[in-house]
C-alpha cells in the first residue's frame, strides 16, 4: 500500500544493551507534504506526536520525535496533504464557492483557524505545463512549454490557456540575469520601456553568482545563489498559468523579509505575508490601506536568512496584484502582456539598488536649489497671498528656496493659462528670481474641449495627439479639473453634482506620439514665452505634473465605455474598489494609442506608463527652455522615471500615523530608483495642528524633496502661519538641513553617479544586526546620518546596537554622526544662492580606529550633464589617526566664490589637541587658525 513504512522483525534473537530506537525517518521523493503521521503496533495506534518538516523543493520530508524500538515491529502511515502554508489560491477571483472551487478541479477546505488561507486550493504541486527541448547554453537557457489539455480548468474557459510558450534565460552579466515566458507563434504586447542591457551577456561561467536550473514535470525554474546554495526563486508551484488576459506565476522565497512593490501605503517598510494581496494599477488614489495608488512599481527587493539581498522586477504594465503568503512564498497575477523577469543578485542591500538602476537608469540629479525648502498650497486667492508669504518668510528669515502655483493660478483650471486673479504673477516671479528663489508651476494633462479659443486644444486636433476610441475618429472625452466657460461654481454643492454642471469636456494626449511631445513642448513654451504679451510670460525654474495615472472623474468617459470585457477582464485584480473595474477614476481600457513607430496600444495594456510617457518629454522642455538642470515633480511613475523626475508622496493627511508612514514610502522610493521624494509636511487634507506640524516640519527637513504643501479649504500650514516660536522651531531645523546640504549634494551626486540610495534605509549598512531588518521608524542620510524623528503625540524617543529613550522636546530632533565618517558642510542662509557663497567646514567623526573618511561633490548647481561632460569638483577627506588629508580627485570645476574650509570638528578624539598644522605639498603652509578641545566631550 502506499504511504505506509512497514517496519517487520524477520528475526528476533538479540536484544541490544543500548535500548536502541528509531528516532528519526527521512523520506525522498514526496510529491506532498505528510499533514499527519500515525504508528501502529500490533495492530494498536501507538501514542506519539511527532514533528513534521517537509522540504518541497527537494520534495524531502523529515520525522523526527519517534521511539519506534529497534527489535519491534511496526507500520508508519502517512496522509500526503497541503497544509495551511502550503495552500495557493485556486479561485483568487470575488465570490469563491465550493462549487466553483470543485469545477476547477481543486480542494475546498473552511480553514476558519487561520485567517487569511484560501479556503479553494490547488490539489498538489503539479502545473499544467511540461517542457521540451531544454537547452543549456554559456549564455543561458532556452525551453518551449507545452499546456496539457488534460489538466483544462473549468475558470479557464474564459480565457484559456496558450498551448505553447517559449522559456528564454539570458545570463546578462555575474549579477544580472532575465529570464521571459511568451508566446512565439502570436506575437503579444510588450512593455516599450527601454532598459540598459549588454548587448550580448556578459557574464563568465566561473564568476557567475547565481546558477538556473529549468525543472521539466511540472515547469519551474530554480536560481541559486551559488556562493551559499539558498534558492532565491522557486517557481515550480502549481499556480503556474499563461492566458490572454490572466496570467499567473508563483515563486517560493528565501525568508520572511520582503520589501518593496507600489505605489501603496504600507503599514510597515518590511511586508507582513500572512496572507496579504496588494494591487497595483496607477490611480488617482491618496494613500490608505490597500488601495493602489498613483504609481506601479513591480520591483521587491528580499534578504536572505544570511543577510543576503538580491531584487526582482516584472517588467509588465498591466493591472496586477501580488500575494504574500508565508509559506514564504509569492504570487504575482496580471492580466496581460508576457512574463519578463529581472533577478539582480546584489549580495548587499546596497548592491541590489545600484545593480537595479543600472538595469533602469539611475536617479536624475537634481539641481543644488531643489534641495531647499519649498512653500506650495491649493487655494491661493491671488498673487499678492504668494507676495505677502515670501515677504513674511524672509522676515522670518526661514530658509527657504521654491514657491509653487498649484491650479489656482490658471483661468478656471485650463492648463497654459492665466487667471486674472494673478496677473502679477509674471512679475513676481522675476521678483522673487532675482532676490535668489525660484518658482515651479503645475500642469495636468488633461486638455479642455468645450473652449472656443484655446490653441492648446485646436493644435493638439491639428497635430492628431489625444487618445481616441478604437476604429473611430472620436476623441475620448472625460472630466477632470477645468471648468466649462461662462459657469458660476457654486462650492456648496456635492462633488458628483459640481463635476455633471460645471466641468468641461477633457481629452487627454498620448504621449507616446512624438507629435505629441511636439505639440506638448510646444504649449509649455508659450507659456515660458507669451508669442502675444511677454509681460505674461510666466519664467518657471521647474514642473509638477499632477493627474497623470490619468486621473479622470467620470469613470471612463461622459457617457461611460463600450468594451465590457477589457474595463472588466475576466480577471480584475485585488484593487480598491474592485467591483467598479479597471475604468473607476480613469480612462476607458480601450483607449487607442501608438508608439512613435505608429503600432497601436490599447490603454488597457500602457495605462501604467501614462505618468512615464510623460515625464521625459516635460524635461526635456523645461530644460530646452531654462538652459539648465531643472527640476519634474511627477505623481505618476513607473520603473525608470527616476531618470528624469522626482516625486512626491501625494494627497496625504495632517495625522500623526501619516509620519512614519512618509519614511517607508521614501525607503521604497529608494528601492524604485527615485531618490528625490518626500511627503506633504503637515499634511495635505484637513487642518494640521500646532505640536504635529512642528514635529513634521522637523522629520520634513531631512526629505530629500521638502515641501510644506496644502490642501484647499485647510487653514494655513506655512512656518509663518503659526506663532513666532513654531517660526523659531522651523528656522532651527532648516538651519541644520542647509548647513548639511553640502553632504546631500554629494549623495545626490552619487545616486545619479553611481545609484546608491539617498533615503537609506538602516537594514543597508547593518543588514549584519536582524533588529534593523524591520526598522522604519529612523532612516539614514546615506551611511553616515542617522534621523531619529518623534513620530507619536507627546513621544521621547545613540548608542551601538540598542535601542534607547532619547530626550525630544518640541524644538529638537536627534540626530546621529556615525563614526568613521567624514559630513562637509556649509554656513546656512536663506536661499541656497546665498548659503553657496558661504564658508564651508567639516565634522570628522572618527570611528574606534581613529579613522573616518568623506566626499563632496561641487559643481556650479544648475549646469545640465555637469557630471557627465566633467565640469565638477569632486574633493575627498580621510582621516587617520592625527592626520586629516584633503584630496582633488577630479578638478573640472573652478568656484567663483573662492569657497575655503573655515572650520574642523573632529568627534572622538581622546587625548588634548595641542597645535594643528597644515600642509601642501609636503611642505607647511601659515594658516592662523585657533584650536579649542573639549576633553569631556573629546571633541
């Protein structure tokens, strides 16, 4: 009989002194997990509650905590069965029953003691595709895959599954290897985002990190980190299933420890997988739990139980969802396109995000006067409310470089246009220019129809650039901001009702079309420089583009949309508000667009890419312009916008939990590739309160992007709006980030350089020490800063490897330099054009071998490509023991302000400094300098 192990005496005539027994029994070759193990002797069930591990890669089950006596006989009988960790989602779909769930040829089990288990599963392991003609080359793998018509499930039939698939792996480089399932006979849609790939494999055999392994019956493959045997990808799993518009793949995971995957606020930067399904599609969405938001970003990054890090990205735009499960194991379902996987293989954390940047494009550098602090709300009045905030700023003398115009500053919401209500505008952005600040504009893409002189509309119909229905030559009208002409609004009314009376009719511009990127560049131009008044010229440094997942509010179109199966496919992922399907808040899927070769896209396969497609054409027009850096703002991403933008957290809430809540987002945001981010300080919706906003201007003056932004109708949230100590409390804090901005600079520099992260999560430098594997609540400035923000009410928040009570009163943020390294650093002023004129100075903290060590990138903060064409200064500092040295690497940029070092701190220094001399060239040079040392200190 099967699963049984008959253990039968033959013959008995010893007895062993030992009292030996069998106390342990491995079996090769399960198919199943054994759910439960019984010992029968003569017949009577024996009392014995063993431990039960099942190892399904190697399909190896172990029982241990047996007595079975050597000398007895005895029968062990095992039931092969699926435990609860080991279940995956046969009926992911809404409405699961025991009858759809049977049709399907799977198990229906109520598992009501663990919450989150699918109560429909598959029946064992196996998949519904075998593979032929494997072949192994140096370069990679190749495999066609064949579906067993056998194994056809009843929730297949609509949309059954491709009968054959082509498996290609390219070995790319040692750490890089893509591995892709399609279809050949019938060419399918793919993701036209280009990435830097060698153009043949790179990789050496004997230098490779990672081994593949193409498991034939039922389909898998396997990756293996070769230096330690861990399996990072095991996808031989029955969930495996390839149809138009349902596609599903599972892979086992190494540990617990998972990040990444978004846009969607998570609760926690490492992800829970008890059983949590997370959608993705691009929406106009604030953040809150479990719905999508206004980015897609399939990338994840997973340690291993080691320390080891390695990233994965699915190179697919559809709508998708991802379940963790913790087996540990993930499913990634989407609705179509192919399968187009990336593995990088790190081995560290920091590794992973330079090796996934190369792969994307690394982060685009921004310019020197986009990391001061930055003032913006909905709802200006008019342009004296802007005059009057820079006056009283100044005042305030509260550092302070960007002010922003968010839709308030166009006639009735129509992009390229001026509201009478800021007519001053033009010329107090001249103003504020040449008092050293710069101003940055919003737009959105959607385009009013209902206007009789609007050449942005009349020239986007010439130039043929809005999205259309299929097979027609009708324009698909939606509704967003602009308001219809010659309307009263009239505020009081209910939105849905306001939306029917008074907003226009939108068409929204494909901007896949190089037409498009003319006739866009060409609208931002008029505005820039007015061809009819060019006192109206309005002279923005930078952009925001907002709404563009694209955000509509109708759902789909006035009138709704007419292909039922694509904005309800068979499949539509675990999104919020999944019953209203794909079109909720959007553009119908039909949505016919074109690449710049002209072959046509449906929206419902290149709806992610809407905010990408964007992004690159705005900086490019914003720099053709400007003649210099620049900076986007984009709400939209995909992987690889961080080459051309930065991003902010979107419409979030003044509330406290939405603190720690922006530093996860921000350590993603690392992950993605985009190192310019940062929240909304003090919250976007409702009125922000006096404790809260000044502890969020404090955690909002280390974002990379930092911006007190507001929504319409909350009451002031500015630095000024406040009372004189919140002015003090937010120039102290500003104080400290200009007088670091040196060292932010240079981080910038290289995550452009090299793509290392900015917003560093702690797991990056001491991926050593499991405690940091789950730390949210601090985040680091590089390697060297680490920001311990309150982030609760009336909250006291160091040391080596502890955690500890630090003291915060409302004025003060903890702040920590890590031994062996070296901040530079500048003497603040109220705009970055002033404080770069400042003298500099370093803070050397030296580490327990006396030793640190430091860079500083300069270049002149605006120039575009100054890295790339070699116009910068790049200067190291190195510090052992009673030596500091100060070294040009590259010398390709000459500072007109003739910047010094005027001052030194070393930290850790424990024996009285008595003289300091300086050096150059080997020989000494005067310097009249005075030294003062602090023995208790020993600074």
């Amino acid at each position: 009989p099967q699963n049984v192990l008959q253990m039968s005496v033959a013959h008995n005539n010893y007895s062993d002194p030992n009292n030996l027994a069998f106390e342990e029994i491995k079996i090769l070759g399960l198919p199943q997990e054994p759910v439960s193990v019984t010992v029968m002797q003569n017949n009577n069930v024996q009392e014995v509650s063993p431990n039960i591990t099942y190892n399904p890669t190697e399909k190896v089950a172990l029982i241990r905590g047996l007595r079975l006596e050597l000398g007895k006989s005895y029968s062990l009988r095992w039931t092969l069965g699926t435990s609860a960790k080991e279940k995956y989602d046969c009926y992911p779909g809404p409405n699961a029953s025991r009858e759809k769930c049977e049709q399907l040829g799977c198990v229906w089990t109520e598992d009501t003691a663990n919450p989150g288990v699918p109560y429909c599963y598959y029946n064992g392991s196996d998949n519904a595709y075998s593979v032929a003609d494997v072949k192994y080359t140096p370069w990679g793998v190749t495999a066609n895959l064949t579906f067993e018509k056998s194994k056809l499930k009843g929730q297949e039939k609509s949309t059954p599954p491709i009968g054959s698939l082509r498996l290609e792996v390219k070995y790319h480089n040692n750490h890089l290897l893509q591995f892709k399932i399609y279809d050949y006979a019938n060419k399918r849609y793919e993701v036209p985002v280009p990435l830097n790939l060698p153009e043949s494999p790179e990789s050496a055999a004997e230098k490779r990190l990672y081994d593949v392994a193409v498991q034939r019956k039922p389909f898998g493959i396997q990756v293996r980190r070769r230096s330690t045997g861990t399996v990072i990808w095991d996808s031989q799993l029955p969930t495996f299933t390839f149809s138009d518009m349902f596609i599903q793949i599972s892979t086992r995971l190494p540990s617990q420890y998972l990040y990444g995957f978004g846009e969607t606020e998570h609760t926690t930067f490492r992800h829970d997988m008890n059983w949590h399904t997370w959608g993705m599609f691009t929406r106009d969405q604030p953040p809150g739990y479990k719905l999508n938001s206004y980015g897609f970003q399939p990338f994840y990054m997973g340690l291993e139980e080691d320390g080891n890090a390695h990233g994965v990205l699915l190179l697919n735009s559809n709508a998708m969802d991802v379940t963790f499960q913790p087996t540990p194991a993930l499913t990634y379902r989407t609705t179509g396109g192919i399968l187009d996987f990336y593995l990088v293989l790190g081995p560290t954390p920091e590794l992973v995000v330079q090796e996934y940047t190369a792969l994307v494009g690394r982060p685009v550098m921004p310019p020197y006067w986009a990391l001061g602090f930055q003032l913006c709300r909905y709802g200006y009045e008019n342009d004296t409310e802007i005059a009057k905030l820079v006056e009283d700023m100044k005042t305030a003398q509260i550092p302070y470089d960007v002010q922003y115009a968010d839709i308030d500053y166009m006639e009735r919401q129509l992009d390229f246009t001026l509201n009478p209500r800021f007519a001053g505008l033009p010329a107090l952005i001249n103003k504020i220019q040449e008092e050293g600040m710069r101003f940055i504009l919003i737009l959105d893409p959607a385009i009013s129809g209902n206007e009789t002189d609007y050449p942005a509309f009349t020239r986007g119909l010439e130039k043929d650039v809005f999205i259309k229905w299929p097979n027609s030559d009708d324009i698909i009208y939606a509704k967003v901001w602009p308001d219809l002409p010659n309307v009263v609004v009239n505020d009081s009314l209910d939105w849905d009702t306001q939306v029917e009376l008074y907003r226009a009719y939108v068409a929204f511009p494909d901007f896949f079309r190089n037409s498009t990127t003319e006739w866009w560049t060409r609208e931002i131009t008029e505005v820039y420089n007015n061809p009819h008044n060019a006192s109206r010229s309005l002279k923005f440094d930078g952009l925001w583009i907002d709404m563009n997942e694209p955000a509509s509010f109708v759902h789909g179109a006035v009138g709704g949309c007419r292909n039922q199966e694509l904005n309800f496919p068979p499949y539509v992922p675990q999104l919020g508000y999944r019953s209203e399907g794909l079109s909720f808040k959007t553009l119908c899927m039909e949505g016919q667009q074109y690449l710049p070769d002209g072959s046509p896209l449906r929206h419902y396969d290149v709806h992610n890419l809407y905010g990408w497609s964007q992004t690159k054409p705005t900086l490019d027009a914003l720099r053709n312009l400007t003649k210099e850096r620049g900076i986007v703002v984009t709400r939209s991403t995909y992987p690889s916008s961080g080459k051309w933008s930065g991003h902010w957290l979107g419409d979030n809430t003044a509330a406290w939990h939405q603190l720690d809540k922006s530093i996860i987002g921000m350590m993603e945001f690392s992950l993605f590739g985009i190192s310019y981010t940062g929240a909304d300080i003090c919250g976007f919706f409702a009125d922000s309160e006096y404790e809260l906003c000044a502890r969020w201007m404090a955690l909002g003056a280390f974002y990379p992007y930092s911006r007190n932004h507001n929504g319409k109708g909350s009451k002031r949230q500015d630095p000024v709006a406040w009372n004189s100590t919140f002015e003090e409390i937010s120039r102290n804090v500003l104080n400290i980030r200009y007088t670091l901005l040196p060292y932010l600079y240079t981080l910038m520099y290289e995550a452009n350089a090299h793509g290392s992260t900015v917003v560093r999560p702690l797991l990056h430098e001491f991926v050593e020490d499991k405690t940091t594997w789950e730390i949210y609540k601090q985040f680091l400035w590089g390697p060297a800063l680490l920001i311990s923000p309150v982030l609760e009410q009336d909250e006291y928040i160091g040391f080596r490897g502890q955690f500890r009570n630090l003291l915060s009163p409302l004025e003060h943020i903890n702040l920590h330099i890590r031994g062996g390294y070296i901040l530079p650093q500048q003497t603040p002023a109220i705009t970055t054009f002033y404080s770069r004129k400042n003298p500099l100075a370093l803070t050397v903290a030296l580490d327990d071998s006396q030793s640190a060590e430091g860079q500083l990138y300069w270049d002149d903060g605006v120039k575009i490509d100054a890295y790339e064409e070699g116009a910068y200064l790049l200067t190291s500092f190195t510090a052992n023991r009673n030596v500091l040295e100060i070294k040009v690497l590259h010398r390709g940029y000459a500072d007109p302000n003739n910047l010094k070092f005027t001052r030194i701190k070393i930290l850790g220094v424990p024996w009285a400094v008595r003289e300091v001399t300086v050096w150059q060239k080997g020989e000494p040079v005067p310097s009249s300098h005075l030294v003062a040392y602090d023995g208790q200190k020993q600074v």
